[in-house]
C-alpha cells in the first residue's frame, strides 16, 4: 500500500505476477486435458486390437 499524503491508502496490484499464474494455470490444464484424451486413445486402440481377435 501507498499513503498518498491525504489520509488515503492506494493498493498497487502485481497485475503481471497474477497474469502469469493465471497462464501457468490455463497452460497446466490444458495440457492435462490433451494428455488425457490421447492417453484414452492409445488404451482404446490397444483395447479393440487384442479384442478383435
């Protein structure tokens, strides 16, 4: 917090620090979710070729 000499306090924001979390977040997730989903195919694939005998 800033005094600005009036008897009022300012909050600076750390918009960059709170930025970059919220891309390390999106990024995280989405690369959970593109994992997930290939990981599904790869077993489904495998799945249906040992069944399919």
């Amino acid at each position: 917090m800033v005094y600005s000499g009036a008897g009022k306090c300012h909050r600076r924001g750390n918009t960059g620090e709170i930025e970059s979390l919220f891309f390390c977040l999106q990024t995280g997730i989405g690369v959970g979710v593109i994992a997930f989903i290939m990981g599904r195919f790869v077993e489904r694939k495998k799945y249906t070729d040992n069944h399919s005998l």
